[in-house]
C-alpha cells in the first residue's frame, strides 16, 4: 500500500505538493473547504525573485531563483498532465522609478545584483518606453531583468486541479481545526488518519499547530484588475514593478489584454476588506507609471492574505516525525511552488533537499 499524505490547505502549495506527491503514487487527500481561493486567487503572479530582492535577505533571492530556474519544467509539466495550459508568461520584467530616489533606490539595487552576479541593464526613460509604449513620461529610468517572469495565477490554479484530479487526489472540503502527527482534526469533529500531514494553509498554519504560533502571521494585499478598452494604449509585454515616490507598485499583464496592478501591503490580522484608500493609491501610482489606465476598465477588486514568516523565508521541513510545514511564503508563493513541492516529496523520500532550502528549515526559529 502507498503512504497516505494529507495535505492541509489548497492553495498554489498545498495542490502543488499534492500533484507531485500524487504523481509520484502517494494517496493523497486535500483539506480545503475553498480549493483555490485566497491568496492564491487574489496574487499577481509575478515570478520575480530579482526586481524583487531586498539586500540582507540572499537567502529570499537564492531560493526563489532556484523555483524560477524550475518554472519552465514545472510548467511543462503541469501542462502535459492537466492538459490546460497554466499560463507561465516569459516576457520579463522592468523595474522602473519616477524621481531621483526613486532612481537612486535602483541604481542601487542594480549594484547589489550585479554583486551577485545577477543579469540586470540600466535603462533610461527613452529606452524603457522604448520597450513599453504605453509607460507615461513620470519614468524616468529603470532595470530590464528580462530573466523575471509571471504566471497568470487563476489559471495556474486551474491547471493545479486538474492535474490534481488526473493523479487521483481526494478533495475534503472541511476547514481543518488541528493539525497533529498522524491525524488531522477537522472543524466539523470528524478526524482524518495520515502517516504524513503536509501543513500548507498559508496564513491560517500558525493557528493548526502550536509549534508555529508566532512564526506566520497574516499580511493584507489588496490588487486590481484592470481591462484594455478600445482605444486605448494596450497594456506593456512585460511585468512592471515600480517605484513612485517610494511606494511600491506592480503591473502585471495578462494573456486577455488585462492587467493586474498590485499590492498594498497591511499588517491588519484576517481582515479582508478592499478599502477605498488603498483603491485609490494603487490607481494613482500606476497612472503616473501608464498614463492610459485611466480608460481602462476596473473590473474587479479584491484582497488576500499573504502568510508572512520572521525573516520573509519560508518554513520548509519537519515541525516533527509525521507532520511536514509548507507555509510562510510571505510575498513569493506562486514563485515558489515549484522547488517547495520538490523539497516535501525529497524529504518524504528521505532525500537530501536542495541547498538553497536547508535556510527555510523551520528549526531556525528556536
Ligand atoms: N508578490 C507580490 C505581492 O505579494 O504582492
């Protein structure tokens, strides 16, 4: 008989890991009482661990590079099996600023990458609308890393379930109330046996098991979703991550001429309200990137909530004998999905993981 693996939580993790594990013949059960929904749902989908990297935390950048490094393959992969293409997009990334802190902020990020031996190229505002027609005048120069993705979140999720369901992957959809070495409690009372729990549930772990309490914590995004009208200018190739006087801000395309603007950023618990505040920030700041959206369509809003660990890595390994931690992927899930997956099914296996996971051990806590 092949092991059973309950995988608590159906985000971008939690089906990741349950298709590989499935795939690789475990019996594989999800608890989710909303498959899909959450922060996976409300993400921007940007695969971009160098536009986004942040000195001082090398080992956010290393581990994402190696998921990036696995994205074509994974995707591939993903599309053979689910026979949906999961939306993995190759254009790359600009990273673009508007006043001289801005600009000084990347000249400053290009140093430290190129440090790093990181592929970036100075761009002025002429060569970046160059590139990107619809960027207004207020860019005033930036970074092509044409080696930074995105994936179309929704149907990456899309492509995840059906791969899921292709591989025999059992879907429960109970809230789980407790996550224990072999046996998980379920909200409804009942208790489901495991020989492994992989605890995938984003935000929510730190309440499942005490061994996290304190070491994720809720942190609030909110997005739009934006459609190109006739008319007007259509939306960059690329993913723009932007600086606009200090604020961060991203544009993400996507295949349907839509595009996704992202995110604000809340330490405010589970709260999930969109406010008209961060509403209005977003649009302002992305106007002053691509003057043109202002005839766009809004067509959605929306908020999630990113799992945030202590130091912006994930918690990647063994809390104890039988129950796997999968979670705390703070602003990286989507990106990360690949290289976690193949982390839980080495450690299932006994195996060595890849080096540049041993840092998301979850004993670094102690
Ligand atoms: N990865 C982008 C975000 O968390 O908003």
């Amino acid at each position: 008989m092949s092991k059973a693996v309950v995988v608590v939580g159906g985000g971008v993790i939690g089906l990741s890991i349950a298709w590989r594990a499935a795939a690789a013949g475990f019996r594989v059960r999800v608890v989710d009482p909303a498959p899909g929904s959450g922060s996976s749902w409300v993400a921007g989908g940007m695969l971009a661990p160098v536009t986004e990297a942040w000195p001082g935390e090398e080992d956010v950048l290393a581990l994402g590079a190696a998921s990036l490094r696995r994205w074509p393959e994974f995707a591939a992969r993903l599309q053979a099996e689910a026979g949906r293409d999961p939306g993995l997009h190759t254009a790359g990334t600009l990273a673009v600023g508007v006043d001289a802190a801005d600009r000084d902020e990347l000249a400053r990020l290009a140093e430290y990458l190129t440090s790093l031996g990181r592929e970036v190229h100075q761009l002025t505002g002429r060569e970046l609308r160059g590139l990107e027609p619809s960027l207004g005048p207020a860019v005033r120069g930036g970074l092509n890393v044409p080696g930074d993705l995105s994936v179309d979140n929704r149907l990456f999720l899309a492509a995840l379930r059906a791969a899921c369901a292709a591989n025999g992957v059992e879907f429960i959809a109970v809230a789980a109330a407790e996550t224990l070495p072999g046996k998980v409690l379920l909200d409804n009372g009942s208790i489901l046996d495991s020989e492994v729990t992989v605890l995938a549930a984003g935000a929510w772990s730190a309440r499942l098991h005490p061994g996290l309490a304190g070491l994720i914590r809720p942190v609030k995004g909110e997005i739009l979703r934006l459609r190109h009208r006739r008319g007007a200018l259509p939306p960059p190739t690329r993913t723009v991550r932007g600086s606009v006087r200090g604020k961060p801000i991203y544009l993400v395309p996507r295949p349907d001429n839509g595009l996704v603007l992202g995110a604000t950023q809340y330490e405010a618990g589970f709260d999930t309200d969109v406010v008209a505040g961060g509403v209005r920030d977003l649009l302002l700041h992305a106007e002053e990137l691509m003057p043109s959206i202002a005839e766009y369509a809004l067509v959605e809003t929306a908020a999630g909530l990113r799992p945030g660990s202590m130091d912006n890595l994930p918690l990647l390994g063994w809390l104890e004998p039988g129950l796997l931690v999968a979670a705390g992927h703070h602003r990286n899930g989507v990106l990360l999905a690949p290289v976690t997956a193949e982390v839980v099914l080495d450690l299932l296996a006994d195996k060595e993981i890849t080096p540049e996971a041993k840092a998301a051990d979850p004993g670094r806590s102690r």
